[in-house]
C-alpha cells in the first residue's frame, strides 16, 4: 500500500466523452504520456506513449484507447507504473489532444468531456476540459521525482492549439 509521503507510486489517467452527434465525424481523443530525462526535464521527450501503446519497459500502457467515445463512463485508460521507472527519468507529463483529420475541433466542440487521475481508489484531480474549451489539447498531470527520488504529482490543466504531433513534441516545456 502506498502513502503519500512516500510519492505516488501506480496511477490511472482516464479519459470520456459523448460520441458525436449521428452523421457527423467521430471525436477521438487520445492520451498521451511524455517521459523526459534528468539531463533534460523540459527538452524533447525521451519516448512517447499514445495510440494503443506501452513504453519501451513496460512501466506506461495505453489499456483502452476509444477511436469514438462509445461506452460506460472513462472509455480511454492509461496506466503508469511511476516507482518501476528507471532513474533516469525524473519527469512524465500527461496530456489529452484531439484528432484534427475532420477539421478543428476544441474541447468545447465535445460534449461530455472529462479526465481523472487515480492512484488506487483515490482519485487525485478530475476535470471537465471547461477551463481549455478552445484548445485543440491539454496537460492534465505532470508527474517529478523529488530530492529523494520519489514520485510527486502536479495537477494542472494547460491547453494548446496545435496538431497532435507537434503537441506531444510541446506539452512539457
């Protein structure tokens, strides 16, 4: 059992919202988790996890990812496994983006958005994307090693406009 003096160990980002409205284009939203070394915690991440992926050591997997939003609740669903992380990575920045293949849409544009943050059953941060509903993407957690190598977490939403890609390149500078 893990407590909070000893950081965060194992968390659960979720993600939902509604599909679209029928005869349009699907929604998808995607998780993205970026993983960044101590020689440069704001540079370009090491290594990404998105798209029905895992990280190269198996400590970050995408276990759901929804293409449309159908489903019960938190559709979209990645795990992170902090305290099994090598040394050399002292931060992970988690964000969400919208797919932009059918024309732009914002978080606004979406009904139902929500993501929650969990370590076990308690839940750390949950928001509705409200704050950013004219942003293509989001930061929604970021995660850092403190002095004596545990886990903290930095709840926070921070919204872009961009692509994607170039967001997942961006979201933790």
């Amino acid at each position: 059992m893990s407590t909070f003096n000893k950081g965060v160990e194992k968390v659960e980002v979720s993600l939902k919202w509604d599909p679209s409205p029928l005869g349009t284009p699907d929604h998808d939203l995607d998780i993205i988790a970026a993983t960044y070394t101590a020689d440069a915690p704001h540079g370009d991440p090491a290594y990404l996890v998105h798209f029905d992926s895992r990280s190269p050591d198996g400590t970050i997997t995408l276990n759901r990812d929804s293409r449309t939003g159908q489903g019960f609740g938190f559709d979209e669903i990645m795990t992170l496994e902090l305290d099994r992380l090598a040394d050399t990575y002292t931060r992970v920045v988690v964000g969400v983006a919208i797919q932009q293949a059918e024309g732009r849409k914002v978080f606004g544009d979406i009904a139902n958005t929500a993501v929650r943050v969990r370590q076990g059953y308690t839940e750390l941060a949950q928001d509705d994307f409200a704050g950013v509903a004219d942003a293509t993407a989001a930061a929604v957690a970021e995660f850092a090693r403190d002095e004596a190598g545990n886990w903290q977490f930095r709840p926070g939403l921070r919204g872009f406009s961009t692509d994607p890609e170039t967001f997942a390149r961006t979201m933790g500078r």
